[in-house]
C-alpha cells in the first residue's frame, strides 16, 4: 500500500498515512482535528544486491560459471 504525506493547516503537523489507492484522502489532522492537505513528496527508491547489471550485464568478457554436478544435468549449458 502506497506512503501518503499530509501536511495540517492550523498547526503545520506532518504525517504519514498508509493508504489504499481507493480510500478516500485524510481529511482532518490527527493531532488537532484541523483541516489537512496531501503533500506531494519523493518517493523512496533504492537498488540493493548485484542484480542483472552487477552480474555482467551486456559483458561478454566473462565465462559462464561452471556446473557444480559437472555438467550432467539434462538442462546444464555445461552438458552439451
């Protein structure tokens, strides 16, 4: 479910709601009941691990790894 940040006009409190994309938008501010309005804020984004680029990606300088079973495997690169 989607982060959702508000901002209260009477008292400048911000908060975060965990929203679904069908409920309707928070109206009112948690801390003083005063009127709220949606913020529009950054997304946080982050890639972690090697991944497909950190694997070698588009490089053909490496060798494929090498089979642990030796290359007996049915559907092994390393057997044919």
């Amino acid at each position: 479910m989607p982060l959702y940040e508000y901002q209260c006009k009477s008292c400048n409190n911000t908060f975060e709601l965990r929203q679904k994309f069908s409920d309707a938008p928070a109206s009112e501010c948690p801390a003083c009941g005063g009127p709220v309005e949606k913020l529009i804020s950054q997304s946080g984004f982050s890639l972690k691990g090697g991944g497909w680029y950190g694997d070698g990606y588009g490089s053909s300088s490496k060798a494929a790894p090498a089979c642990p079973s030796g290359g007996s495997c049915a559907g092994c690169p390393s057997a044919s």
